[in-house]
C-alpha cells in the first residue's frame, strides 16, 4: 500500500542528486550532502493560487502544498502570518527611502521564527509516528520545540549551551520539557545531539528532521512576497546563524517565481552576523565560496553557531544574488536594538539587532542603495535577551512620591535637553 | 596508538553496524586508511579526490574539530577517541 505524501516526491540528496524515501533522515550516505524534499510543482501549480492563499486563515499553513507534510498540519495551526511593517521612521535615520520589518518577535506562540519550522517538523513527525521529539538550540528553537510539543501531547527533550539567557532557560522549562544544558557552545551541543539522534529512535527537528523542519522557514518568504503585494523585494537582509533561514527565504522567493505567484524580478538576499561569530560574512567578504569555523564569543547567542551547516549554500545564495554579508560588534548589536525599539517601538533579541545594525551598514556603504527598498527579518523578542541590553538602554529616574521632586526632575531634563 | 573510532549511521552499512571501532593510528590520516583496510570503500565516503575531508564531514578527536587541531596531521595518543559526524545537522 502506498502512503500518501501530499505534494511531495522523495527526499534528494544536494550534492549528487540521489534519492531517498520519504522518512526521518537528513544525510545522503554516500557524500553526506544534505537531503532535501523534492516537490510535485506541476500539481501544486494547479493546486495552489493566489485566490486559494487568500481564501484561507492568516497562518503560514496557507502557503500549506509548499510545506513538506502529507496531510493537515496537526501542530502550530495557528503560526505565522506576522505583521509586515513599514518602518518610516528607521528609514529616515538610516537615510533609505524605503525601510519594511518583518516582525517575528511577534509569531505564536513563543515569539520568534523557529515556530515556523517547529510546527513543520513536529507535524511532520507525527506523521512518520514519533512520540518524542528533541532538538539542538541557541535558544529560541529549544522554546518552540519544547512549547509546541507539550500542546501536541509530545514528549520534549532540548539540549542548550549552559551559558544561555536566563529568558530563554526558563522559556523552555516551563512548559515541561526535559531541557539538558550542555558545558560548550551550540556547536558542542550539535554534535553531541548528532550522536544522540543517531542512537535513539527520536525525532530531532533538526537533524533527522531537518529537511522538513528547514522548510518551514520558507512560509516566512512567502509572507514577505504577498505582504508586499505579490512582489519580490528588491533587498532582503536576514540574520545568519546556521544560514538555514538566508537560503529558505531565496527558495521561496524562486518557488513562488516558479509557480507564477510572482514575476520574475532582480532581488538581493543580505546575510548579516556577529563580529563575534562570522564565519559566513567573513568568507563572503573575502571572495570565499567556503568558510573557516570559528568558536563563538558574541552576546547574540541566537546568532553563536561557529561551524554553520548551511555556510556553504548561504554564501551560494548571496554570491548568485548579488547580496553582501557584514558583521557588527556587541556595541552595534545593542544601538541596532535600541534603533528598532527608538524608531518603531519594536523590541527584537540580539539577533535582531544584528539584523537593524547590518542593514545599516550596507545602507552606509551604499550596498544597499539609499533610493531603493529592504525587509528586514526580524526573528526573536528582545523580552528574551534582556541580559544582552541590560544597563544599556538608560537607567530609571527615582524620586520619593512628591511633586516638587517630580518638578525638579523636568526642569533638571529642560536644562540638559537646552544645553 | 590504539584508538576509537565513532562511526555515524550513514557508513555503518560499510561497518557491520559496528559503531564504535578499535584501530591502531598515529594520525587522523593513518586512522582513514586504517579504516579503509578494515571496512573497503569507508575511506572514499570521507575523503574528496583532492585528499580533504569532505565539505559535508566533521571529524572530532576527542570533541574537538580537527580544523582547530592539524587536521588529518592531527596526532593521537592512546585511548583517544575519533568521531566522524555528519556536518548538515543543526541551527
């Protein structure tokens, strides 16, 4: 008997184009190139119009023939479909005709991107019959994971560095899964889960299920496209930790090309990064189509993976996009912060600033050319990484509870503000 | 030196399902081709025809990637244990 898979085909291996079956695997045997679900796009041009999208509930699951499950999603129905918003005011201080945020510190339920491929990956490991999931996190994955599976009745094991913030820590026990904090960076963490996963029949989101789960960034692309009036913009910056999320955003920019949901246009994909964990902008800068590990040491933790699985496509995306990469330093991170917060009364984490403090690099250097367009991707809430800003964005002012102290307090503003 | 090596469920068709090897090497390199002798066509599936460990592989001597050591120059001692982990994983 034949399962059913939906719009998919098979899983094909990126580098040497064999093809697997439909199963919780992510690595060719033969080259270890990453596998990746092939689609029936013939079928799923039919299927899939832009009347149907805008039929259907504002989650990401309407762009649903694009996402790498058999049936109806059966977890995160309700993801997605974040606000687009115009940023006037951050692009007048970056002095840029046109600014656009794509706020995900905002996405349901735990405030970042990773929703988005947690509900693709745990539905999709439903499907394949699992009944425990795990995951190798920076953080905002581990909150997801952990959040999502306890709706679904799943049982959750994330596996973090044991330096994370506070926020994020708490953000992942609370919802009671079993949360192992590892004595290393993510990279550490990642490899110690590669070697759980291949012993224990689990489902890792994102290493057995990682051709699935990455997918799911893509629903964040399609957003962009029909947020923008089902256009291509012309630059896109997007935050690169493991460059999983730069190379789904250009996917779905060609996919929905593809299918005719959009005209073909010229589009650029910016990568940005910690100066502190940059070995994909490093590399792109220099000219590299490959990049060099390095151990991270920056307060984007979210952003801290220093041997990044998706590196060599990232930089594929960027050079066949015409896109740059940057870095900026803990200081930029957090005026990056403050700007988005200051401009558009938005609060990003860390990564985010990463983002804003690119963005402005590029638009600087004329990299990004101040009479066009940019999205930013703004992937997590900065109420998770207070630990970063803390002592940075200005002090309360404290008086006793009198009007006179209150009085002097103004005026002692009035003189500064006229100084 | 009497080593150990991990191996990743991709190449345990080529080692039995055996996973975790004893070898004798002085080097990562010397530990491919012992791998190589033992379990015959192992060594193609890490190594690229330039002679580098390929893009998508991880080799760790006791958790620590080979590229911040000397990579396949990389010595061992005894007891040392080698893991060759799939590099797409993660993020």
């Amino acid at each position: 008997m034949e399962k059913a898979t939906g719009f998919m085909k098979a899983l094909k291996c990126r580098e040497c184009g064999r093809e697997y079956p439909l199963t919780a695997n992510h690595v060719c045997e033969f080259d270890f190139g990453p596998l990746e679900v092939v689609y029936d796009y013939d079928r799923i041009k039919i299927a899939l119009t832009r009347e149907v999208i805008q039929s259907r509930p504002k989650s990401m699951w309407r762009y649903r023939e694009l996402l790498p499950i058999a049936h109806e999603p059966t977890v995160g129905r309700e993801v997605g479909f974040t606000p687009l918003i115009k940023a006037d005011r951050l692009a007048r201080r970056f002095g840029i005709r046109e600014l656009w945020i794509k706020n995900d510190t905002v996405n349901y339920p735990t405030l970042s991107f990773k929703d988005r491929v947690v509900s693709v990956a745990l539905s999709r490991a439903r499907e394949l019959g699992f009944t425990t999931v795990a995951c190798a996190s920076t953080g905002n994955l581990a909150n997801s994971v952990a959040a999502n599976a306890a709706a679904a009745g799943l049982k959750a094991y994330v596996f973090i560095p044991s330096d994370l913030e506070q926020g994020k820590i708490v953000n992942s026990l609370v919802y009671g899964a079993t949360v192992v904090a590892i004595k290393g960076h993510y990279d550490e963490v990642n490899r110690l889960c590669a070697e759980i996963a291949g012993k224990y029949q689990w489902a890792f989101v994102n290493v057995n299920m990682r051709p699935y789960y990455a997918e799911g960034s893509k629903s964040m692309g399609f957003e962009i496209l029909e947020q923008s009036g089902w256009k291509i913009p012309k630059h896109t910056v997007v935050p690169m930790a493991s460059g999983s999320l730069l190379t789904k955003i250009h996917k779905s920019y060609q996919e929905a090309a593809k299918l005719g949901l959009v005209s073909e246009a010229k589009y650029h994909i910016h990568g940005a990064q910690p100066t502190g964990c940059s070995p994909i902008s490093v590399a792109q800068k220099a000219g590299l189509d490959f990049f060099k590990p390095v151990k991270p040491n920056t307060i984007a933790k979210s952003l801290a993976i220093g041997t990044p699985a998706d590196g060599f496509y990232a930089l594929k995306v960027m050079k066949e996009t015409n896109g740059h990469a940057d870095d900026v330093s803990d200081d930029l991170i957090r005026q990056g912060i403050k700007d988005l917060a200051e401009c558009e009364g938005i609060f990003c984490e860390t990564a985010g600033g990463v983002t804003v403090a690119v963005a402005k690099k590029l638009i600087a250097s004329g990299r990004i050319p101040t009479n066009d367009s940019a999205v930013l991707c703004i992937t997590g809430n900065g109420l998770k990484t207070l630990d970063a800003v803390v002592g940075h964005v200005g002090e309360t002012r404290e008086i006793r509870p009198s009007l006179r102290e209150f009085e002097g307090l103004l005026e002692a503003e009035n003189r500064s503000v006229n100084a | 030196m009497s080593v150990k090596v991990r191996i990743p469920t991709p190449l345990r068709k080529l080692t039995h399902d055996e996973e975790l090897v004893q070898i004798d090497a002085a080097t990562v390199a010397a530990a491919f081709t012992e791998l190589q002798n033992r379990f015959p066509g192992i060594k193609e599936r890490l190594i690229d025809d330039t002679g580098n460990v390929r893009k998508f592989v991880n080799v760790y001597v006791n958790e620590e990637d080979i590229r911040f050591l000397q990579n396949q120059q990389t010595t061992l001692k005894d007891g040392d244990e080698i893991s060759i982990i799939p590099a797409i994983a993660g993020g």
